[in-house]
C-alpha cells in the first residue's frame, strides 16, 4: 500500500488524529476588498503508522501545508474573490486535498474593523470523483465577533438616561444557497448595528431573540443563528454578564415578521420612556371597567403642621372613594435633588379605588392644589402635601404625565423603607422583576449608591406623632 493511499481505508473512528496550522498569515482580494486574513487549518489523518515509525512521510507535514497555502497566496495575488465561501472552497480544491486527507476544516478570520469575522467550513473529498462536500453532521458557520454598540437598554431609571455598551457575537448557519455568501458580512453587520443602536428594550433577553429574528428577515438561507450579548458595565466585579439564545429556521420561521420596532421619539435619553411588551401589563383600566384596583401612594410634606396636611389628604382619599386600606410609619428625610430647604415627613398608602389611572392623577392633584392650596414654584420643591402613585396593580405605564411604577421611587428610601412596611416580601416590582424588598436591602446596604449632591443623607428617622393643640406638628423620633 502507497503513503498516500493509505488514508483512504481509515474510516469513521479510524481517523482520530489532526493535523493543524493556526492562523496563518494570508493576504487576497475579496468582497472588492484587499483582505489581511489568519487562516486554520485542521486536516484529519490517522497517526498509526506514523506514531509507530516516527516516519513523517506517513503523515502531513504542515510545513509543506503551509508553504502551499502560501503559494496560492501568490498565484491568485490578483483573483478576486467573491465570499469566503469562494475563496475556502479554492483552498480544499487546490491546496488542502493535495495533502494526505479526506477531512478537512478551514477557518478564516478576518480581524479589519472594530469586530471581527470568522468562518468554519468542513469539507470531504472523495477521491472516486474527486467531489467535496460539505461534512455530515458539520455544518457551515459565519461568525460576528465582538461587535461593541451602545444602546438604551435596563430597568433602572439611570439606565434609560445613559446609553450604555453591548457586546454581541452572532453566528448564522448558512446553507449552500444562503444570500449570506455573496452579500457578505457587513451589511449583516451593518443591519444589526443600526437595529441595536435605534432599540430601546428594558431586557438583553428581548434584545437577543429580536436581534436573531432581524437575522432571518435580513438573510436567507440561514438554518440556525445564535445570538449572545453581554453588558460589561452592568455588574461590578464581573467582565460582564448576559444572554445568549439559538433559534433554527424551523423554530422561528413563524416569528421572523415580529420583529420589535421603535418609535424614534421614544429612543432617547432626554426623556424617560420604558416599553412594555408585555399584553397582561399594558391594558389601562377604563372608567367603565368598575373594578376595584389595588394602588400603592406615597405621601410627604415639608411645610406647615405635616401631620394635619397628611391626615387632611387621607381623610380626602377616602371622601372621594379612594379607600385607604393600611398606612405606613412616618418617617423624616433628607430634602432630596432641591436641598435648600426644610426636611420632609414621608409615609406611603395602599388603597382602593375604581378610578383609572389618569382619573385617580386627577384627584391626587385636586387634593394637592385645590384642597391644600399648594403653590409649585419649582420642581422638587417645597410643598405642603405631595401625593405620588407607585403601583397601580401590575400596570406598566408611559406617558408624559403619568410613568407607573413611580420612575424615581428606587433611588429613594424615604418610599422603599415605608413602601415596604404594608408591601408583601413577595412583591415583584412590574419592570425590574425583583421583589421592591431587595431594592429596599440594595439601598440601605450601598450596593445602590444615591449622589450626594442629589441627597445629602438617606438615613431617616421613625417618627411618633405627639396629638396636641399646637399648631405644629410635635413628635418623638425613634
């Protein structure tokens, strides 16, 4: 038996043994760009005679790999070619096959721009007819490394301010036919980046699955696409952390046309705006519904007999069919973002009401400035009563007078401690899906920081009312 017959007996688990040239150095014209490319290469053989003769002739000798792969480099300094399907399907035909192998896989990675690509091909040759075809059970890959975007995207309310950096790779499982081939890269890439860069998801896990579905509208011919993004910013002491999701065509196919789109009014950090996807979450109770609807408020003031403004603005709940069903303590806080002034007693209800949320905004407002005569000279400043709406049910609300859950609420503990007094533990917050307790713990611990200059202190101090004649509010802190 020839050396370079001896190959074509060894079959199936025969051939266990590889032959590799890493990332070589490789210069070509394709996609009418002059390339700067790193090439692998693993040819499969069997060892078994040359393990036992330590006898090169028996195997591959990648110097001789190399040196070919370095001649066609110069012979077709002046081809172009058209995909890197075209350029790999070259190098199996007139370099790979020539050497002692019927299995091969070529990877080529092109490292040009701010990401990089790299392309699997595994390809067979039978030497009957001298045919390659792609290997059984190994399929095709192009693969979208590294590609750094900035986004809006979070739950928390600084995070739908500042645009923040994703790192994504995509890899896409094109067939023979797949428009993927000649196209090339970068208009995927190019597709995507515009996709991410005009998004506004509060989840990577909705971020990902439409990404992938923009994949298969985009491209065709692709059998499988995986998507994986990370955010390296978003947890301290981590490089960063994500989600990754694989679709075939077969899964998918029926939602490829579903892709999210984004009003671009609303993608923007000058004002806050977070989507809601979500059916069960989105519906606004109406007028006519008659339903009663369980709403969280929160309370506070700074002027005046405190105490009488906030018994005052309970007793007007109640007067107007807004049942209040349980109080909190009172607590005293630090004046917050406007810090010139007096400091403020806080509490929070949980109440009833058939009202709709707009209607129930109407009311809070007419107690504010028609009941207690409040006079707003600027934002944040002080005030005799404020009443505020965090919860309304499980609803998620955006709209320019009215955001629910209350967008600032988690960034204050004069809500989140009393908030939590009459919140169940098991409470999940509508948008962040973590229970308001632990954002209450993430405050109090520091994991959470809140700006100095936005507050001087979060600490607050439990207060007893003391019932009296005085025209002041007089209390025992605790």
């Amino acid at each position: 038996m020839t050396q370079t017959r001896q190959h074509s007996i060894l079959k199936g688990n025969d051939l266990k043994d590889t032959v590799s040239v890493k990332n070589l150095k490789f210069s070509c014209q394709l996609y009418s760009q002059q390339k700067h490319l790193d090439l692998s290469l693993d040819l499969k053989t069997s060892f078994l005679k040359a393990g036992l003769t330590d006898d090169l002739k028996y195997s591959i000798n990648y110097a001789v790999l190399s040196r070919a792969v370095k001649e066609f480099e110069s012979a077709n300094e002046n081809k172009h070619f058209t995909s890197f399907k075209n350029l790999g399907e070259s190098l199996f035909k007139d370099v790979i096959f020539k050497q002692n192998s019927d299995h091969a896989s070529l990877s080529i990675d092109d490292h040009q721009s701010s990401n990089s690509v790299q392309v699997k091909l595994h390809r067979s040759l039978n030497r009957n007819d001298n045919s390659i075809t792609t290997q059984e059970n190994s399929a095709d890959t192009l693969k979208i490394r590294d590609l750094k975007l900035m986004t809006i995207i979070g739950v928390f309310t600084e995070e739908r301010f500042t645009k923040q950096p994703v790192v994504l790779d995509i890899t896409v499982h094109p067939n023979s036919k797949s428009s993927l081939w000649a196209a090339g890269p970068d208009m995927l890439v190019s597709q995507i980046t515009k996709y991410i860069e005009n998004s506004n998801f509060k989840t990577v896990e909705a971020l990902v699955l439409n990404v992938c579905k923009l994949v298969y509208q985009t491209i065709s011919g692709i059998e499988k696409c995986e998507v994986n993004v990370i955010k390296p910013d978003a947890i301290d002491y981590t490089d960063g952390v994500g989600v990754s999701v694989i679709r075939t065509k077969k899964e998918i196919e029926a939602e490829v046309e579903d892709v999210v789109a984004f009003d671009s009014s609303n993608v923007t950090v000058d004002k806050f705006f977070i989507p809601n996807l979500n059916s069960e979450t989105v519906a606004v109770p109406q007028a006519d519904d008659h339903k009663f609807h369980t709403v969280y408020l929160a309370f506070g003031s700074n002027v005046g007999n405190q105490l009488s403004f906030i018994n005052g603005a309970i007793e007007a709940l109640n007067e107007k069919n807004i049942k209040v069903l349980q109080t909190s303590s009172l607590y005293k806080s630090k004046p917050m973002y406007y810090l010139d002034q007096s400091d403020f007693i806080n509490g929070c209800l949980k109440v009833e009401t058939v009202l709709p949320p707009h209607d129930l905004l109407k009311e809070l407002k007419d107690i504010e400035y028609n009941v207690f005569k409040r006079v707003k000279k600027f934002d944040n400043g002080p005030r005799s009563i404020d009443l505020d709406i965090l919860f309304y049910d499980g609803l998620i609300l955006n709209d320019p007078d009215l955001n629910i859950p209350h967008i600032r609420m988690l960034e204050r503990s004069f809500v989140l401690l009393p908030l939590c007094e009459i919140l169940p533990p098991t409470f999940i917050h509508p948008v962040t899906a973590e229970p308001v307790h632990d954002h209450l713990k993430q405050l109090v611990t520091g994991t959470r920081q809140v700006d100095p200059n936005v507050q001087t202190s979060i600490d607050l101090v439990n207060l007893v009312p003391l019932v009296d004649n005085s025209k002041e509010f007089r209390y025992i802190e605790m």
